[in-house]
C-alpha cells in the first residue's frame, strides 16, 4: 500500500492527524468528525509508511465490539492480518496480560473473572460473614463502592476509617472481600485493570519489557477513560513512547460511572511535547443542527474548544413543540413517527431520546395504542425492568397470595432472611401436598418444620402482606401502589444503592405511581386493581419489536451515545428533567448535563426536535417546570416553533424569551453562569425571581448550598 491509499478520503485535518511526527498526539475529534477513521489510518501508517512493527503498537478503546471493528478495518486498509497485535478494551488487555504473568500477579493460574451477579453473592456471603444487617447495609451498595475503589486504584488497606461509621465498615467489607477472592482465587471486573497495574509498579522487569515492546500507544473515547485506566496507561508509557489520545470532552458523559473528563483536559500537561488536532468537519448533520449545538456547549467552561461545521448544507430548522402535559407530548412524537414512516422513511431511522428511563412509560403506551413497533435500545421497556417487575409481584400477592410466581419473586426481595433453602423446603412441601407456597409456608411454621430464624423470617413476610392486603378496598389504585412501595422496603432498597443506576430505580417505582393514576379500568363494577395487572400483563406481552422488524428506537441520552439517526426527537427538554434535578447541587455535574445535550443534539443527521410539557406527571407527582435552558440556549434562528390550535395554554415563546430578557438583560447574568460570592464563594445560577430591585436568584455554591439572594445587594461577579 502507497501513502496516497493511506491518505485517500482523508480531509486537511484529519491529514495532520494521520500523518504527525510529535512524540504525542490529542486528536479532538468532533461529534461525526471521523475520530475512528483517523486513528485506524494512523495505525496503517504507522506501520506501511514509518515501517513501525504491528507488535509495538498497543490500540485500546472500551468496548469489545468497538476493538473488533478497529482490528477489521486495519486489517482491511492494510490487507494483512493483525492476529497477534494488542487492539481491545483495556478490560481485555489487562486480562491478556494477568494470563500471562499470573503468578507475579499473585493469582492462580487458572483465575477465574466474577461477572457482576457472581460478585455480588459474595459480597453477599462478606455481609452475613461480618453479622451485618442487610437492611442497613445492602449488599449492591457495597458493591457499588467497592469497584468505585477499585476505578479510583484504592485498596481497602488505603484507607483510614476517621472515625467514620459508614467508612469504617466499607472497609471491612471491602477487606473481607478482597480476602475471600484471594482463598478462591477469582478476581472481578474492576480488578483487572488495578492487578495490572499493580503487577507493573511492583515487578519494574516486567514493565520494562512492556515499554519498550510498545513504542506507539493509541487510545480511543479517551475523555471516557477513568483514574485506574489514565494511571495504566501513564504507568506503561516511557520517555520513548509515542501517545495517541483521540477524544473530545465535550462529549464526556459518564463522570456518573467515574469517567474523569479532566484527563483529557489535563493530557498536555501529562505528555510533554503533545500537539493538538482538532476534527471540526461534521460529516453526520446539517448546519442548523450542528449550529445549536455549537451554542449549547460553549456555555461550559474549562472545555479545549473547537466548534464544529459541515458542507451539507443549511437543513431544516428544529422544531420545538411544548405540549400542555406528558401524554400531548407523546402523541406529538407518535404523530410525527407516524408521518415520517408514511413518506417512505424506515422507522429505525428515528429515534426518542430521554433524560430518565422513567419517560419511557408514558411513550411506549402511545405507540402500543397506534401499534407502532418499538425497540428500547440498551435497556429493557418499562414493565419488564426488575424493579417494575418486584413492585407488579408484590400487587399480584395481594391481589391473590396464592400466586406463587409472585410469591417467590419477592418473598426474599428485598432480603428479609429467607435463604434459598427455606424458598425450596416450602416449595417440595407446596407440590407434595399439591397446596400455593402461601399455605404451604403458614403449614411449615405452625408445625415447627422450620428452623426458628426461617420461620420468624417467613412469618414476618407473611405478615406483610397481610398488612397490605388490608388496604385493598380503602383505597385508590395509587395509594395501594405506594403502600406497597413503602412498606415492602423496595423504594427504600433502591434509594439506598449509589450511583446512576439506583436514582434511575426509584424514578421507575415512582413513575409506577403515576402509571397507577393515569390508568382508567374498563369495568366499574370489577375492582381496579386486577384491570390494572391485566392491562400490564398485555402491555408487556408479544406486541413488543423483534430484532428484525423495523421498530422505532426509544433510548436514554446516555444509551444514544456512538449512534446516529436521521431523525431525532429529544423529549422532556424541562428544567429539573433536563438538566436533571440531582445535577444542580453538584459541582461538575450541570456541566455534565449540558455535555449530555451536545451529545444528544449531535445525534441528528436531518431533523431533530425538542419536546416539552407545560405540566407532566412524572415519578407520581405534577410538575410545572419551565423549559429547559439547553432549549433557550439556542438562537431563535435555528428553531421553529409548532403551534397547535388550542393545545399550547402558555405560548413557547415566552418561556424562551423570560429568563433572557426579563432577567439576562436587565441583571446582566443568566441561568447557568458561574458566578463568585464575597462569603459564599463560587457558585451557579439556578433560578431567578421577580423584577426590578427586589429581584431574587438562586445560587447553588460549591461548599455553602443553595441560597436565595436579593440581587441588587449579592454583590455576584460572573466569573
């Protein structure tokens, strides 16, 4: 292969990507900026062009359907085969290199990876080990801080407890854990890359080897890569390696997952002697697109900066519809569904993205009323997601508690102390005797045939129900739905689990509520509650998308990442919705958001639309929330309001308008802007209220809180 074949297709930028001479390389790759592209053609170069061995390159990205796509077109550019070069995850690469030098990693040979199921049943066993209660130490909690410990490159020896309740016995578990695997000889996900490391500091003979085997290091999604990852890959790299980082921050959205977007901000620092691309032609989406979300992203501050273009012309402007509540806003998007499948389109072209999985609901029941195939990307639809499912077990139980599906899906969920050979004894004695688990369970404990903790465990559950089975004709269908959600202890289990995972948990319960209310029962003289899991029962059965039909893609912004669709309609564009209500008491976090509507804007190829609801039942409760600032972040020239005859009560264009001339023209701030305070420190505006000199603002600081200021005396500076 000639260098004009390496370099064929390439633009002027992503020539000087390719083709750089400087020991290290940031590549700021734009969304649709062809990142993929550039690093694989570096690669050939590199090989066909510098004659670098394929064995001294070292190609990592993070998933493993992205690494076998980058071998493939490697391998394809440079008609060879790359069998034994070292491209994967740095998962699988840790993993490789744990194999082969297993004993000076202090693990057996035949070491065996916990996947996340297996882990937490030994955290499980570590919990009842230790004699906790795991009702106040859920065992996914300590599951969840163990690998952040992990991704942080923390053992539990590195920690002192200070006095600390809840550290102090993080550490024990976390301890008790790490000695439990060493016994069995198993290490989890999350140890992979930390025992690598560790392997290289604590054997120099094996990481000299390495550095000087991999002369060229190139690393994709690296605004994605965490602090274990970013101290491997520093660890590994020499004063005679080459670094390759292609990234873009604007595009970091997993600091939720322990992504550190300042890696990358901090690379130049890091590796000396580093030149800076930046691939700012968008190959993906037209000018108005790329145009809001230019506009939308460079109120972050701290960012590298590029700005993105194209050559595919103006496009069509983005249409923002605000709807009068969540169910208008629905059949908006199935309406527009529907037209864009009746010009000839496929419906996989087009995409509903959401901030909280709990949007869904409302979504999917408008397209299964239209009968309109759909897909959830990346998650599960509403009724089947496990914590829908345990809280639909617990209403059948009480509905009929001879439901033995239902029995034995929540008879120990939350976990009360009923182990799996207790679940078995009732059961061989429910079949022998040809009698429900229920009455099998009340025979067992009032003939003793059970040890005294069991019995006072499945006493204590039967109870329970029976408590809740009370309530059933005092009240409503929704009121029953949250005693249930109380009182069993499964909104409190998830409330209590860290992280993205576990708030997503608790907005589904919460969103089951207002299912619940929403929910209208065919027949008045039947009780509501069993309409109601027949409803669901036919919501979640065979009408659901085959993965070869052409189905709609419903998905979080989050899932929509790496995608692309011709057209995209982003729903829920509210204040509190998106940007989320949690990120606006957490410093980096509104930051995050804002990335996260860059990426979901980035995601149009030809039409996009922003939807929002005047009002919107959502997780049980009415919201009046005002339109989301990402939407007042874009020009007035780039969008297109829908008017719908006597839909809309509040026209959109006020609420576009109000917080930047009511309040950014006459205070001289706006929504979003960091801001400094003489006692308070720094902070970001949140909120205003009222006019003229008694005007107020809300102000979210980084050490004091929210506060409430009268503005003409704050004495706020915009930083």
């Amino acid at each position: 292969m000639d260098v004009t074949s390496i370099l064929s297709n390439l633009n002027e930028t992503q020539e000087q990507a390719v083709t750089s001479d400087q020991q290290h390389l940031l590549v700021l790759a734009g969304a649709g900026s062809g990142k993929t592209r550039v690093l694989v053609h570096r690669i050939a170069w590199k090989v066909q062009v510098e004659n670098i061995s394929p064995f001294a390159i070292l190609a990592v990205t993070f998933t493993n359907k992205a690494a076998g796509e980058m071998r493939d077109r490697i391998e394809s550019l440079l008609s060879m085969s790359l069998r034994g070069m070292w491209v994967g995850t740095f998962h699988g690469l840790a993993h490789r290199l744990l194999k082969m030098h297993w004993s000076d990693a202090n693990l057996p040979e035949n070491f065996q990876i916990l996947d996340s199921d297996d882990q937490l049943r030994l955290i499980k066993r570590v919990t009842k080990a230790l004699d906790l209660d795991d009702q106040k130490w859920p065992p996914r909690q300590s599951q969840w801080w163990i690998n952040s410990q992990k991704d942080e490159g923390l053992r539990s020896n590195n920690f002192s407890d200070d006095n600390d309740p809840y550290l102090s016995v993080m550490i024990r578990v976390y301890r008790a854990y790490e000695e439990l695997c060493d016994r069995l000889g198993v290490i989890d996900f999350a140890e992979l890359l930390l025992r690598a490391l560790e392997l290289w500091r604590n054997c120099p003979s094996i990481l000299e080897h390495y550095q000087k085997r991999f002369k060229h290091i190139l690393v994709d999604e690296f605004q994605d890569t965490n602090t274990v990852q970013y101290q491997w890959l520093k660890t590994l790299s020499s004063s005679a390696s080459a670094v390759t980082a292609v990234g873009d921050d604007d595009q970091s959205i997993y600091g939720w997952r322990g992504a550190k977007v300042e890696n990358i901000l901090s690379f130049e620092r890091d590796f000396q002697k580093t030149k800076v691309v930046k691939l700012e032609q968008n190959y993906r989406s037209t000018s108005n697109i790329l145009n809001a979300a230019n506009s939308v992203i460079k109120r972050n501050a701290g960012r590298l900066g590029k700005n993105l273009w194209t050559d595919l012309g103006e496009g069509e402007p983005i249409l923002l519809y605000s709807a009068f509540n969540e169910h208008d806003e629905a059949r908006y998007i199935v309406e527009n569904i529907k037209s864009w499948s009746e010009q000839g389109n496929s419906r996989k072209d087009a995409a509903v993205l959401y901030r909280s999985n709990a949007q869904s609901r409302v979504i999917e029941s408008a397209l299964l009323q239209f009968d309109i195939p759909y897909r959830v990307y990346g998650g599960q639809r509403f009724f089947e997601r496990l914590e829908i499912k345990n809280a639909l077990a617990y209403l059948r139980l009480i509905f009929n508690c001879h439901d033995d599906v239902a029995f034995e899906r929540v008879v120990n969920t939350p976990p009360r102390g009923v182990g799996e050979r207790t679940v078995d004894s009732i059961r061989k004695h429910a079949r022998a005797n040809s009698i429900s688990m229920w009455a099998s369970s009340k025979a067992l404990i009032s003939e003793q045939q059970l040890t005294t903790r069991s019995g006072n465990a499945v006493s204590l559950f039967l109870n329970l129900i029976n408590e809740m089975t009370n309530s059933l004709e005092a009240l409503p269908l929704p009121e029953i739905t949250e005693n249930v959600l109380e009182m069993s202890g499964l909104i409190d289990m998830h409330r209590r689990e860290k992280g993205e995972r576990g708030q997503s948990r608790v907005e589904n319960l919460e969103e089951l509520i207002g299912a619940c209310k929403n929910f209208s029962a065919d027949q008045s003289d039947l009780p509501v509650l069993p309409q109601f899991l027949d409803q669901v029962s036919l919501d979640a059965g065979d009408r659901q998308a085959n993965e070869h039909q052409d189905a709609v893609q419903l998905m979080t912004l989050h899932s929509a990442k790496g995608l692309e669709f011709p057209m995209v309609i982003m729903a829920g564009m509210e204040e509190n919705l998106f940007p989320h209500k949690m990120s606006q008491n957490e410093p980096g976090r509104l930051e995050e958001e804002r990335r996260l509507a860059y990426v979901g804007i980035t995601r149009a190829m030809q039409r996009l639309f922003f939807t929002c609801a005047e009002t919107r039942s959502l997780y049980g409760t009415d919201h009046f929330n005002p339109i989301s600032r990402f939407v007042r972040d874009v020009p007035a020239e780039f969008l297109k309001e829908v008017r719908l005859k006597n839909t809309v009560v509040r026209p959109t264009s006020f609420a576009l308008s109000a917080m930047k001339s009511d309040h950014g023209d006459l205070t001289g701030f706006e929504l979003g802007q960091r801001v400094s305070h003489h006692v308070y420190g720094d902070g970001v505006i949140l909120n205003f209220e009222g006019n003229g000199p008694r005007a107020r603002v809300h102000v979210s600081f980084e050490q004091a809180g929210t506060k409430i200021l009268i503005l003409s005396s704050a004495n706020l500076k915009a930083l």
